[in-house]
C-alpha cells in the first residue's frame, strides 16, 4: 500500500519537526510548508491527501489558504491546527474537517489524521 502524504503548514519550526517526526513514525510521507505561498506551490506540485493547516501565519493566514485549496480541490481533508481557540468560531474555518488545537499531546491530531486517511 502505497504511503499517503500530508502537507504540513506551519510558520513554527518546532511544531514542524515535532509533527514531522510523529507523523512519518505513522508511515505517512510529509511534506512541509512555512508560510501560505510556499503551500499552495507545494500544493500545485505534488498534491496531498491530507493538509495540517496553521492559521495565524505572516503574510496568508490559513483560512486564506484553505479557501483556495479548497477552490482547487473540494474533497480534500483539511485540518486546522492553531494555538488559538477562538478561531473555531471565525466563519471561514468551518470549510475545514476538522479544528484542533496545538497541543504537545499529539494523541487527538494524530487521530484526526487517522480518521480521513485510514
């Protein structure tokens, strides 16, 4: 079975390399983005299954860039991963699967991932 890939957006590099490590641990191959733009190239050139998305990012925000993904790309799973709760409630965020919030515990993103992977 061939390995599925998450693009990972995130503008912090500890989280990247926290989520990178646990998630190729799971077997799934990572691609990683520090900012909008370089996602959406990312994006273009080798498509995802799955996009971990920060929101609060310089210049696009991920609510940005998950309206355009999404344009491009209905049916793909797109998580939201932000340190900040409220965000949950900000309109655009619900075109996104799923919301959770940055954590050290990786147990419910992992999960998340799980569910629209298999």
């Amino acid at each position: 079975m061939e390995s599925k890939r998450i693009l990972l957006v995130d503008d912090e590099e500890s989280i990247q390399l926290l989520y990178r490590e646990e998630f190729e641990d799971e077997g799934y191959i990572v691609d990683s983005a520090y900012n909008g733009q370089e996602a959406l190239a990312k994006f273009a050139e080798n498509p995802p299954d799955l996009v971990v998305l920060d929101i609060n990012m310089p210049e696009m925000n991920g609510i940005e860039v998950l309206r355009q993904m999404k344009e491009i790309k209905g049916d793909l799973p797109i998580i939201l991963s932000s340190a900040y709760q409220e965000y949950k409630q900000d309109f655009g965020s619900w075109a996104s699967e799923a919301y959770v919030v940055k954590s050290a515990n990786m147990d419910e993103l992992k999960a998340t991932v799980r569910q629209y992977l298999g």
